[in-house]
C-alpha cells in the first residue's frame, strides 16, 4: 500500500482456495486476487494480530488488525495458510553443543522430534526478551525456545556459554 492510499477495511473481504490449493482473496470491489499470500508482522511477538495479505507481486492489499476481528472462515484459511508456511519448531531440551566456537553442531530435542542442528555464528542465536530466544541454524530454519526458565537444568548450561 502506498502511503497515501487508505488501509483496505479488514473485514470487507472473503478468502477461498482455487483449484490447486492456492489462497484467492476477494476484495471489497470483487476483484479477485489469485496465489496471495499471508504474512505475520510480529510472528512471535504477536501472532495473532498484524496479518498482511500480498499478492503475487508482493504488494500489500490487505492488513489485518487483529484475527480475532475476521469470520470465521476466512481467520481459518489464514490460520492454516500460515500453518503451511511457518515452521518453528520449539526446542524442548538441549542434549549436546559442539564446544564454544562456531561453527558448532547441537543436538536438541524440539516438539516435533530430536534432530542435530548447524549453527554458524553468534549471530545465529537471538534473545528475545521474556525468557525466549531464537536459533537459526545453517538452513536458516528457526527453533524457538519459549522461556528458558523452563528449560532443563543441564540444557540451561548448555545455553549460558552462549547467550
């Protein structure tokens, strides 16, 4: 959206899937807008709220306060779009780091299985505020850990050499 045009209103429209699954926002003019997709602006800070639909292009055609304010049907096409495209798993305990330079490989167990995961810089673990913070390994795939206070007490160790 340009600066100077008016947020589209963000109950004002209706979401369907086309014949090969692809999302089809239909505006309030009726125009249809095939292959659009959803993107969170806060996916971690706020996931529910601050929902963009681009076009195929990228450009913005909606913004959507808040889920909580859409039907039905159209908060359940968005929720399962974002479904599809987000994968965070959540890191549940840490089972191993490979030393404290980079790179270095952990193993970790997350809430969809243990895997070894690559990381190689600092940069690649972020603290977050509230006890989270973000791993992004060598395939830019992010972990989530919700609150660290939670964590085991040997996974918590291995955490501290490197945030």
């Amino acid at each position: 959206m340009s600066a100077n045009s008016p947020i589209p209103d963000q109950t004002d429209f209706t979401l369907e899937r086309d014949a090969w699954g692809k999302l089809v926002l239909v505006d309030a003019a009726g125009i249809r807008h095939a292959g659009v997709e959803t993107i969170r602006c806060f996916p971690i800070e706020d996931p529910n709220r601050y929902i963009v639909i681009r076009d195929q292009f990228g450009r913005e055609l909606l913004f959507i306060n808040d889920l909580a304010a859409i039907a039905d049907r159209e908060r359940e096409l968005i929720v399962a779009d974002l479904a599809e495209r987000e994968f965070r798993p959540v890191v549940l305990r840490l089972l191993r780091t490979g030393g404290e330079t980079f790179p270095s490989d952990w193993e970790i167990v997350t809430d969809r299985g243990p895997t070894t995961i690559r990381l190689i810089g600092e940069d690649d673990i972020r603290r977050l505020g509230g006890g989270r913070v973000l791993i992004r390994d060598s395939h830019s795939i992010h972990f989530l850990i919700t609150d660290v206070s939670r964590l085991d007490h040997a996974s918590r160790k291995l955490l501290e050499r490197f945030i």
